[in-house]
C-alpha cells in the first residue's frame, strides 16, 4: 500500500510531529511510504526516505527538496517541465496541533478528493477545543470531569477548589497546561495559558487519579487497541515527551477488571462511532470511585498509539479500505431551469 | 475595495449560491469584484462580470473560463505562459450549503492566508449542523427550541408529540424538510430527510409562531440589522425560495416592542461573539410567550441578508478592514536542538 505521511504543519507541535513522522518510518515495514512535510509557510515539500532525520528540519535543508501543490485528486511535484503525480492510496495525517487536528488538513483532503486516515472536520473541532469536547461527550452520554470555562476578557474569578489543572482549550501535548495549588499561582498560570489561547477550562485536579488510554478505529469492525495504564508525571521534560511521541514498541495492559475494561471500552465506542469514523484516535480516561470519565481525546495521538496495538500496520490498512465515502451531490441546474423557463413564460 | 466572491460548490445549495452571487451584482455598486466560480468537480473559475447570469452556469458554459489554483497568498489565474494572481483585498464567501458552510472554505482559506468574510472553521461546524447549535446556544445561555436526535440506525420512535417538523442537521434552504401532523405520515418524512443527511433533529411544530430574524456582524463595533418577521409558508416553492435569494432592496422593521427588540439582539450577541468573528451571519429566532429561542443561524445566509441593512456596502467593507488575524506560531526547533545536543552528549 502506497501511504502518504502528512507531517510538520503552523502548529506549536510543529517538531513533535516530525518526530511522529519519524517513528512511523520505523513501525511501517511494508508499506511504500511518501513523506509530506508542510513546513511552517504552510508549503509542502516531498522528503526522500534517506533523509528523514530530525536535522534536516531544524537546518532548513529540507527548503531543497521537491516542492509539491495539491491538485483536485493528487499531490503534484513540481518538476522543472510540468508537473508529477504522486502515487498515494492513502494519506495518513500526523500534524498534531493546528492544521492537522483543527480541521484544516481534513478541510483540504475532502476538498481535493484525496482518501485520508484522520478525523473529519467535524470531528476535528470537537475533539480540538476541549470546551466543545465536552459539550459532544455529554451529547453522547460519556461523562467528562467538572469544568469552569474562562475567557480571555472574563473575571478571574475560580469557582472550583484547589488544587486546579488549567488548559488552553485548544492545544495538546501539555502546551500551556498548569497544575495550580493555591490562589497565590493562578495569575501567573492563566497568564501563562491565555498566552496561547483565548480560552481556557479549569478543572479540579485530582492527586493520583487513576488515568486509562485507550485508542482504537471501526475498520470493517472495531479494532480497540490495550488498555494502558500511562507513566504519570506531573510535569514531563523535554526527554520524556520526545520518548512519548517515539514510542514503537508494544506495552503491556494494565491490569483492571474486565468490567472496568468493558466500561472503558464502551465509552471509548460512544465518541468514536460515528463521528470519528476514518480516524485512529486515543481516548484517555479517568477513574473515580469505579466511574469512567473522559478526558481527553487525542485526534491525531503522538506516533498513532501505534505501542498499543499488535499489529498497527495490518490495522493501519484495514482502515485505509474502510474510509468513510463522501455522498455525491448531483446538480443538474433544474432550479435555474426552472427559473428560466418561468421568466420565459412571464 | 477588491472583493473576490466565491460561490457554487458540491452543495445541494450550489443554484442558489450562484443566485446570491448574481444578486451581490446589484448590491456591491462600488466595488471591484471577482467572481469566482467552484464548479460541481471541485475546480475553480474566474468569471467575467459581462457574463455573470445563471445561463452560463446551467449551460456548462462556464468551462471555457479561466481556471484558478489556490496559493499561499493568492489565488492564481492559469495563463499560457505562466500564471497570474488576482487582486483581492477580501474574499467574500457566498457558498451555501456543504463547502461553504461546513468549514471547508474557511479551512482552505486560513490555510492559503486569504483574508475572508465567512464563519470560521469551529464557527462553519457548530452552525452547519444544526444538533451541534443546540449544544453550543446551550453553552452560551440562548435558549433553544426542544428536540429529538435521530440517526440513521436508531429506532424510529418518536418522543415528541405531533405536530413535528423534522430537518436533516446539516442542510439549509428547507432542504429534506418535512412537517409531520401524524404517525401516518412519519416513516415517508423520515425517508425523505435521511436521503439527504445520516441524522435528523425532530421539532415540535408550533403553528402560527411568531419569528423574527437579524443579521449582523461586529466590525470595529457591533453592527445589527433591523429585525424583519418573515412572511411564512409552511413550503416554499421554486419561484419564491428564488425571490428570496435574490431579494437585493431593504425591508422594513418589524413592529415589535424595544423590550423584544433588547431580548432578540441580545441573544444575537451572545452567539455571536466571539465565535463568529469575521463573519456576517443571520439568527432566525422564535418568540414564545415573550421568550426568545433561536430557531436556526444561517452561517451564509441568501444574499448575505444584505436588504436588512441600510448600507451593506459599507458595512462590508468595514468587516474587511476588522478581521480575526491568525495567531503567529513562532517554530524554532529548539525541542530538536535540545534532543540532539542531549543525544551528543550521551
């Protein structure tokens, strides 16, 4: 299968994306792979298979390589007399953070009829903005934490107790996110966050909670991944998330009850289906007193989850047959017709 | 000021769109415009002004105009020899329906950085579908009218009582509509609505309600239209959705009283703001008992409701120069600078 990495994108996640992109180089052993790289101009450029190291992003060499337009149907390499195709049976979408998870990217695929493995716009927007996210989850009876909303020119006021944990509503990979224990730390912190976004939530930060993830996508059938019970730390260096976003091997389910595991499952189900369809996505989950709670979805998660899943290339391309069809408007210009023939008679 | 209006695209709206394109003729006196036809495949055109009636359209016509590709920066004309860019101070998106109001305009037009007049991407999927507005007027404290969610798979029992007016949730212009006055004639209105859409929200339809819309925008400041009660048809046929689309001189105010008139601009606002931002939108609203509810938002609406203002021209153009500009991601690889002076020194 010929498959299309999208990678890079104008995203604060812009380097962690290339790092993605180079883990997928090593977890998909049989596929034929093309590298796409949006570059922070928001131009794309094709990447030879050699010289995917991180360096050539961080020199600018990567401004040599092919540059490539997106044409109704294909990515065209521009070639000094015309143009080329690129074979592409399937595009997998790896831009985390805006572009890739904001709806932009989707925008763009469905638009130039190119068939793409990664949440539609719609999806896209509810699981970019944490605000919106748990409006849907509610809309689907998956219960998410309590949450205040604050607005860039809203009164500081908390109405939630100490400790806190604050979030940009519209970034990942922890940008921007403060644990506040004391009303001495919230200026700094929403300063902080606001630095990034408009809009944050605020939600109760709970010491030890037991957090789950699990990812997954409906191919011909559902394909959930392990459950895995993540490293937590309350704060992660650059070492340890560059580790999060390069992990290629499998890790181990944790050990919960299957009843706890078939209510994980179940939630993770009704976000997925159907609005995620065309997507892999990892949900996280908390655990309080046995209830599961949402929260976070991870549109587009650091190397695809690929460590949860057994055999993540032979899913990877069970999904890229699967893909959800756009339904084919037919416009026959009967109305204006219509319209003519009655002011022809007039 | 040089407006490029984009209209047509793979909607069911795509005739009433170059109806609207036509009408923003008449309407737009001093401009320079550019029209700039997406055609049902998804290819642009540029359209001279002399040609701008719905024969060209209806007749294939169209294709023996100039194509145009998307660029960063610009959209470029296919010449012989080259290409050749337009000037656009502002694009003015008039496409109706899918394409134009589902995000993927806004999505293409954020990505190629083209300042635009349409809701934003978050703004085009909380408005384009109308199950996902409930939730958001919710979140913003705007009352809306109570419904029923029914998807394709779901079981066809109804929790409403009849009369009922079922919608499919992501199209506009009374398309699939249908009201339903008893179980006789539920199953046909359901088929009927889930040929266009895969979910449906069912209301109960109030016979005789008092409606009133308003349109706006915020510029430098707010900038509302005169509230117009519309006349109401249970169906609109052909000649009359036509006259609607292509209504180009001021109505006039509808006799309510200042206390309703406060209540409908102020639920305006808080839909409004700040998510629409960029955008000129109409709020179709319901009065119940002295209650506002928010009936419908059309993200584009016909003609850009442009009779309910006193100088839409004006106005436009004090829209172009009050823009959301795109938060600037400063990308400086300093995260893979650190993993590689980290990795050097291991």
């Amino acid at each position: 299968m010929n498959i299309a990495i999208l990678f890079g994108g104008s995203s604060f996640e812009h380097e962690i994306s290339i790092v993605s992109a180079i883990t997928m180089k090593k977890v998909l052993k049989k596929s034929q792979i093309s590298y796409l790289f949006l570059d922070k101009d928001r131009n794309f450029y094709l990447i030879e298979e050699k010289s995917m190291n991180s360096k050539l992003f961080s020199s600018g060499e990567y401004k040599k390589s092919k540059t490539i337009q997106l044409k109704q149907g294909s990515f065209s390499v521009d070639a000094l007399f015309g143009s080329k195709d690129i074979s592409v049976d399937v595009v997998l979408n790896l831009i985390h953070g805006r572009d890739g998870e904001d709806g932009k990217i989707a925008s763009l695929m469905e638009f130039y009829g190119l068939p793409f493995i990664s949440p539609r716009i719609e999806a896209s927007v509810l699981s970019y903005n944490k605000l919106y996210t748990k409006l849907y989850a509610e809309s689907v009876a998956v219960k998410s934490v309590p949450y205040q909303h604050l607005s860039k020119n809203d009164n500081r006021e908390l109405t939630l107790e100490y400790p806190v944990i604050i979030k940009p509503v519209r970034l990942g990979s922890s940008i921007g996110v403060s644990i506040v224990k004391s009303a001495d730390d919230l200026e700094y912190a929403l300063d902080v966050a606001f630095e990034f976004d408009t809009d944050l939530i605020i939600e109760p930060f709970i010491d030890g909670v037991k957090e789950y993830n699990l990812a997954g996508c409906k191919s011909n059938s559902w394909e959930l991944s392990i459950i895995e019970e993540p490293q937590k730390e309350e704060f992660l260096d650059f070492a340890k998330k560059y580790m999060d976003f390069s992990r290629d091997s499998q890790v181990h389910q944790a050990d919960i009850d299957p009843n706890l595991q078939a209510k994980i499952s179940e939630s993770f189900q009704k976000i997925y289906d159907p609005l995620f369809l065309g997507s892999i996505i990892r949900c996280d989950f908390f655990v309080i007193d046995g209830e599961v709670f949402l929260n976070e979805i991870n549109p587009i998660p650091g190397s695809m989850a690929n460590y949860l899943f057994d055999d993540f290339e032979a899913m990877l391309e069970r999904l890229a047959l699967n893909l959800p069809k756009e339904k084919k408007i037919q416009i026959d210009y009967q109305y204006i017709h219509s319209i003519q023939s009655a002011k022809g008679k007039a």
